[in-house]
C-alpha cells in the first residue's frame, strides 16, 4: 500500500510525497507554497489538517492546512510573538501550543471545529523563567537566554516544555480557557541543553534529548524540581566522530518506536563539518557519507541503556527523522544535502535499517506520515 509523507523545512513550500514500497519509489508529488520556512508540522485531530510553525526570529506565525490531491492549501494563519520551532497539538482537540525558541515562550490558541485557527482567542504569552540571569551560563553562546525547543503532552493535559536555554523540562498546566501556568520542572545537567523528549509506552518515564550534551536521559513521571534522572546521560555521538570533535554536532530528533517500548533512535546532525568547524584538531580522515541515526536498546524496565548501535544515512544534518505509524519505515532527511531516505526497519530489536527509497527534496526539517 502506498504512503504518503508531507515534507516541510527552510523552504516557502510544503512537498508531499509518494512512498510506494513494492515499486521501491518515492516520489514528489506536489509542492504548495505556504509560509515561509514551514519547519516543523504536527497532525491535527481532523483528517487530512495539520499545523506548522512559520519559523522566522521575530515574525513567526502558526497555520493550518489540508492536503487533497492538489497538495497542501493553507486555512488560517496567527503570529506566535516570536521565533516559532515547534507546534503541538492538544490531546482533547481544544487547541495548539506553540514553542517560540527565539523569545523562549510558550502560546496557546484555540482551534475552530473546523481545524481551524481561532481569530478571536489566544492566551498571554507565557515567558519562560530563566534561571542562568544572573549566573555565568554553561554554553554562553547557545544558552544567552530561554529557549523552547518542543512542547510534549503528558497525562491530565500536563505540558512538558522542553528549553535549551535553561537546562530545564518546565511543567505547564493549562488555566481556564486557554492560560497557560508554570507548575514545576525537571532540571538537567548544567549545557546539556534539553531539545526534544518522548514519554515511555506506560506513560512512567521522560526520555529527553540533550542537543548540547549529545545524550539521553530520563526523568520519573511524575516527578519534580528535586528529582535526579533515572539514568546518567548516555551518549549518542558515532564512533567515527574521535573524541573532541562533539561539540560542534547538534543532536536533534528523539522518538520511540510504535511497537516497541525499548527501541529509542536519536539523529545527530553535523558530522561531515566536524573538520571544518575544529580547525585546530588534526583532520578527521575517513569522511562519512552522512550521519547516523543511534539506537539506543532500553533496559527492560526502561530505566537505563542496555546497548547503543548506529545506522549511517546518506543523509547531511538530520534535523528530520519521523517512523511510520505501522513502525515499518523510517524517513530521514538530510537538510544540507537535499535528500530524503526512506528506510524498511527490520531486525528484532528494530535497530537493522534497510534504504529502501531515495528523492531529492530541498531542505527538509520535518515530516509526517499521514
Ligand atoms: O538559533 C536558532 O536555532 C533554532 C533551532 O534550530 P534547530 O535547527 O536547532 O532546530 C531556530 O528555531 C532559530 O530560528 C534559530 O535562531
């Protein structure tokens, strides 16, 4: 049976594409122009709408959009009141919340039963705390400020609000209509930089990502400001980036496989700059084609890391990495090099990627499957 991904990113266009696993095709078959840089999309409740952030600095906005055979056809539009990255779609259906990275605040809107936007209502701009003010920062040139990076939903409607800046997972709850309130946090190590995290099959554990420590961790749910991780970091870096080389990668994707609560995979972007971003360290000699999504193997309790394995791409910075809802397919993207994979999971543990389909998509940062 075919598959269908919408493909967005540094673009002013939304690419959907055609997977036909039995022909080994995949194949563009409209690109809609929408808002500009349409980085991150997020299935709505109604069939066939979405949403996307319009990621700009300081005049990003939020839309939501259907896709029919004629490609993607925006249908309402709001500004977020700073430089969206992330939108996430309530479980009950009632509305978004965006996550503004530049500003590092949190927004609610209201959707229409229609999927659409409200015009009418939004909450106040909820500006995030920021714990390094008056203290030197750990990594002064990514954490200058709060930055939110995602915005996840737990149980009873709890927010999790994951931000770079502060080392921190805030807990936001929502107040009447649509207010928004921090509750509480969970506190990371000093730069490890929370970017994106997802909640374990049983709903007991937070796995988050550190794009600035290169590494996963997890915290109790529920669990508060006091709580250590249930696990120390445990690093996703390649073996063929040497030792020193780190801290120019930026890890970014986190995400659990559908069908199995103990295969974590996690992307890591930028090594084929490695070189040229450590001029001052010898040369890296073997050059990768791509980088490597890790496969971290969760303990049986899911409260630590058994093992962790590497797939290579083909493709060049992987902001972009979404598994098929039948946890059959992976599809990557490569945002500098203009290229998207599919990949056939196989193996017991879900860690044996086959490359099963290739197209070229300009600068790509997020799917998903419909
Ligand atoms: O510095 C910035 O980074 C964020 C996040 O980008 P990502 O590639 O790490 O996801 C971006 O949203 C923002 O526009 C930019 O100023």
């Amino acid at each position: 049976m075919p598959y269908t991904l919408l493909a967005g990113g540094y673009r002013s266009s939304i690419a959907a594409l055609a997977f036909d696993p039995a022909a080994g095709t995949l194949t563009k078959v409209s690109d809609a122009h929408t808002p500009i840089n349409p980085s991150w999309l997020e299935h709505a409740p109604a069939k066939n709408t979405f949403y996307a952030v319009s990621e700009d600095e300081t005049n990003g906005t939020v839309f939501s959009a259907v896709v029919n055979d004629d490609g993607v056809q925006v249908t309402s539009e709001r500004k977020t009141h700073g430089g969206p990255c992330h939108v996430h779609v309530n479980k009950d259906g009632s509305g978004i919340v965006v996550a503004n990275y530049v500003g590092g605040s949190v927004l609610h809107i209201p959707t229409n039963a229609d999927g659409t936007l409200s015009t009418t209502s939004e909450s106040p701009v909820l500006s995030l705390p920021f714990p390094y003010e008056n203290s030197p920062k750990p990594n002064p040139a990514r954490q200058d400020a709060p930055h939110a990076h995602q915005v996840l939903e737990g149980e009873n409607g709890l927010l999790y609000v994951f931000d770079l800046g502060s080392d921190r997972i805030y807990h936001v709850i929502r107040q009447g209509e649509s207010g928004l309130k921090v509750v509480d946090w969970n506190q990371c190590a000093p730069g490890f930089g929370p970017r994106h995290g997802v909640v374990s099959h049983d709903g007991k554990l937070l796995y988050v990502l550190g794009e600035l420590g290169h590494a996963v961790t997890a915290f109790d749910i529920p669990s508060t400001h006091d709580y250590h991780p249930v696990f120390a970091p445990v690093g996703i870096i390649p073996p063929s980036v040497p030792e020193g080389y780190s801290g120019s990668m930026d890890a970014a994707e986190i995400t659990l496989h559908p069908n199995d609560p103990r295969t974590l995979y996690v992307s890591n972007r930028l090594e084929l700059d490695a070189s040229k971003a450590n001029p001052t360290l010898p040369p890296i000699q073997e050059r990768q084609v791509g980088d490597a999504v890790a496969v971290l193997r969760l303990k049986a309790n899911g409260k630590g890391v058994e093992s962790v394995s590497f797939v290579r791409t083909n493709c060049d910075t992987i902001r972009a990495f979404q598994i098929s809802a039948d946890g059959k397919y992976a599809a990557v993207a490569g945002q500098q090099n203009e290229l998207v994979e599919v990949y056939e999971i196989g193996g017991d543990k879900h860690d044996q990627w086959k490359l099963v389909a290739a197209a070229p998509v300009d600068r790509v940062t997020d799917f998903i499957w419909l």
